[in-house]
C-alpha cells in the first residue's frame, strides 16, 4: 500500500467559514434526507441524534477544511464520533440491526433516543473542556528530548529480541504451518503464551519506528523508498498481527506507524488516511470473517463458498462491523434502560479498579473485585446471572462503562475525561508537528490510537493497547531519553502550518519558554 506523500501536509491558506455553520446544517439536511427516504426515522429520537452530529462535526469540518492537520487528536476524534453518535444509531434502524443474545427493548428508537441526550448532554460538556482556556503558570525547566543514537541502538536490541520471541513462537507450534493452523483453527492452544505472544508480536512496529527515526534524513527525500518501507511494515503486521484473530493488533501499529512518518519524516496527506479508511473498513470486514471461520475462509478463496456467505454464516456481516465492531448505540441503550429499570446495582468505580488489575490472576482476586465482565453480565441478564454461569464480555465505550459504574450522570462526566485526554494529546501532537522531534513524534502516535480507544473501549482494552502495543515502544523512548536546557522547541513557527494552528503554537510560546518535550 502507496503511502500517498506531499512535500506539505498543511497548506498556508485555509478555506475559510465558520465550522459551526456547517456543522449545523451538514447534520439537519442528511437528517431530512434520510427521513424522507425510509419512514421509519420518522421519530423523535431523531432530534437528539441530530443534535450530537451537530456537536460533534465542527471538527470534521476544520479537518476538511484544513484548519486541522490530517491526525490531529482532535480531528481523529471528531472523524470517529461522527459515525459513533450520529452515523450509527440511524444506521441501526435503517438496517434493523440489534445486538444478538440479548433481550430486545420494548422501543429500540426510544432508547436509541434516550441514550443520544444523554451523549448530546455529554458532548457540551466535551466541547466545554475542550475549548477552556487555561493560563500557564510554569517556568521555564529542564527538557526532555530523545537521543536518536540511543534509540536506534536500543530499538534495534528490542526489534531482536521481539523477532526471537516470535521465533520461538513458531518452532512451539512445530514451525510456521502448525503456528498458522493454531491461529486459524485453536486459538486456545495460545493460552499461558501471553508475555511471550506480547515481546513476540513488537518487532514489526518498533523495527519501523527504529528504521523510520534512523533512515529518515534519507527517507525524506525518497517518498518511494518510504513507501515500500511502510508496504513491507504492513504485510509483515498483518502476517505477525493478524493470524491470531486479532484486528487491533495490526490496525493501531499501522496508524502509529503513519502517524510517526507523518511527524517526523514527511507529512501524509489527507487521501491517504481516506485510502487507509478504506483498507481499515475491508480489513475489518475481512478478518472479522476470519476470526470466527477459521481456516473455513480458504473456501472463499478457492471459490467454493463466498466471504459474504461464511459472515451470514458466523454473524460478521458487514452491519455488525460498521455497528457492533465501529459502534456502541444499541449496547449502551440497553445498559441505560436496564440501569433506569433495577436490573443490577452499580459498580460505583469497581470495574475501573478491576480493569487495572487485569494482570492478577483470576483466583488472586478479592472477591469484592468486580469486572466489567461480572457487572456488564448482570446489568444485561439481571442480578445474578454471572453466578449462574452466564458471560458477557461486550464492549460498552467510555459512555457505557461510565454508565456502568455511576448511572446517567457518570456517563456525561465522562466526556469531561475524554477532553482531557484529547487536550493533552493535541498538546504533544503539535509540539512534534513543529519540531519534528523524534520522541514526542512515537510518544504522538502512540496517543493518536489513545483518544480513540478512549471514545469507543472500555478501560480494561485501552489498558492492554498500552501493554500489549505502547509498552516495548515507550520503554525504548524511556530509556533513550537525555537532559538538557534548551530553547522551547516551538520557537520556530513554520509558515507550512495553517493560521490557527500557527496562532495557537505561537500563544503557547509566549506563555511557556522551555516545556517537556518527552
């Protein structure tokens, strides 16, 4: 796959218009047009709909509009959540699309519409935190900045060790093709082979970054050698990643990967992250086939059946990717009417502590501990359905869990959380932008998958992307870090930025000389 690369990611000038303005009338009129087409939207659940894609699409428009760079925190954000709050929950009646093995709602569209005031509520407060205006009181201090000399060396020792791991994966299973047909076909057998599985399944993404930080003086000037670079890094995710089943062990590398090439080597346009939507779409499609077929999918390849008949087959159509996989509407509409309905206590915070301690084995842990699994489980079936053997390990978003743990407030306030995260990712994200200092560019691609996870994840998944894919990646950074003063790495407002962006970095300058880079 071509990395699409142009001499500047940002042009000077930026279209102009108010995002607000758009971001109104974008939403109204694909919501008049959808109602005149299927009758069923004809519904108030519409109207709070309606109103969170309206809050959330300021920032689709800037991105299109160039007045936010192409993997600006706030951008992936706001891409994300126009299909998440707005996209979605009409797709969900358009489709008759409902979670499976869960007991209807009495009125799908009016949870669907009960659960969208709750988000419309939640995205004020969203854009309330996101746009404070906080003065900076620090001093100038000590900066933190990468030694590119230590991290080759030390990512070179990692991209080894991670390559031997999975070396020693493969001879376990009695070489490639029994490690394939365990993927494809036994997953169980890869129990107790975590750690192993996790130093293993690294080196493809720390080799790229390492190669990346390395070569990128020379790679600069050879987007064609950049190219075949980042094609050679995604055929080897997707083969080391992905044979197990699992989309995000190849998705989130690739992104950190172009997010990385983007800061630090040459910034990539905005048509190649629509062709990497696009490849995300088929590839989530596709391997959402393979992780519940099997093997069976080489029947589709030998033309004996097709990849659209073995989804029918297992439920991995494309409506349970776009909505089941890429949404949370129907879940956290159910979670909302059986929290308002008794069907089980609160956790008050309890799986949040449960997800932070998902390394402890299950038998170490007190009984009081409660996980998602266990409060998800009852809050679906109803009280006490856990201890009679049912299981639930959905995924309910940062919204759901928060409605989990401490009702319809809770689940409001979270957004307060996923500002915050957002702010302090943009932060970091346009110090590299700018100096295209190497650490905060890994530190940036690492905190792009981050604000995503935290939309659509539970804490327990955002968790294990930081073990299972940050981890081998920070520890490089963390150790290859060095102390020095020096002039604020954003002295140097380039004239590539657009205005805003400019203005906003030009600001932050003023008000804090020398910052952490890393």
């Amino acid at each position: 796959m071509a990395l699409m690369i142009g001499n500047n990611g940002m042009k000077g000038t930026t279209r102009g218009g108010d995002p607000w303005l758009f971001a109104v009338i974008l939403p109204t009129l694909i919501s008049l047009l959808l109602m005149a087409f299927d009758a069923r939207l004809l519904h108030w659940y519409m109207i709070p709909v309606t109103i969170c894609g309206m809050l959330i699409a300021p920032d689709v428009v800037d991105w299109a509009a160039r007045r936010l760079d192409t993997f600006d925190p706030r951008a992936l954000v706001g891409l994300f959540g126009f299909h998440f709050f707005y996209l979605a929950p009409i797709l969900h009646v358009m489709l008759d699309y409902w979670p499976r093995f869960i007991e209807p709602l009495p009125d799908w569209k009016a949870g669907l519409g009960a659960m969208a005031t709750l988000n419309a509520l939640g995205l004020c407060v969203y854009r309330v935190v996101l746009n404070l205006r906080v003065p900076s009181t620090r001093s100038p201090r000590v900066a933190r900045k990468l030694n590119d000399r230590v991290f080759v060396q030390l990512g070179w020792l990692a991209f080894a060790v991670g390559l031997a791991g999975f070396i020693a994966v493969i001879i376990h299973f009695g070489g490639l093709s029994g490690y394939v047909s365990a993927a494809a076909d036994d997953r169980d057998s890869f129990i107790g082979y975590g750690w192993l599985l996790l130093i293993g399944e690294s080196f493809p993404l720390v080799g790229f970054v390492v190669a990346v930080v390395r070569f990128r003086v020379a790679l600069t000037g050879r987007p064609a050698a950049l190219s075949a670079l980042f094609l050679v890094f995604t055929i080897t995710q997707f083969a080391v990643g992905g044979l197990r089943g699992s989309r995000s062990n190849t998705i989130w590398p690739l992104l950190i990967g172009l997010i990385v090439v983007h800061l630090a080597v040459r910034p990539v346009t905005r048509r190649a992250l629509a062709a990497m939507g696009i490849s995300f779409l088929v590839f989530m499609y596709a391997y959402g086939v393979y992780k519940s077929a099997g093997s069976e999918i080489l029947f589709a390849t030998r033309g004996a059946t097709s990849v659209t008949e073995l989804g029918d087959e297992t439920g991995r159509t494309m409506p349970t990717m776009l909505l089941g996989d890429l949404g949370r509407s129907d879940i956290q509409a159910v979670l909302l009417h059986h929290e308002q309905a008794g069907y089980a206590p609160l956790s008050y915070g309890l799986t949040y502590v449960g997800a932070a301690a998902f390394m402890i084995p299950d038998a170490s842990r007190p009984e009081w501990m409660r996980d998602k699994v266990q409060a998800g489980t009852d809050m679906l079936m109803g009280t006490g359905a856990f201890d009679s053997g049912w299981r639930s390990s959905r995924i309910y978003g940062l919204a759901g869990e928060a409605l989990l743990n401490f009702g319809p407030a809770g689940s409001v306030a979270s957004f307060a959380v996923l500002a915050a995260v957002v702010r302090t990712a943009r932060r970091r994200y346009l110090g590299a932008r700018l100096s295209r200092e190497s650490g905060v560019a890994v530190m940036s691609g690492i905190a792009g998958v981050i604000v995503i996870l935290a939309l659509g994840s539970d804490l327990d998944n955002l968790l294990w992307y930081l073990v299972k894919i940050a981890l081998p990646l920070v520890t490089v950074v963390f150790f290859s870090r060095r102390t020095h003063t020096a002039p604020h790495e954003l002295a140097r407002v380039s004239p590539s930025l657009p205005g805003p962006v400019r203005d906003e970095l030009a600001g932050r300058h003023r008000r804090a000389p020398v910052t952490s880079v890393v």
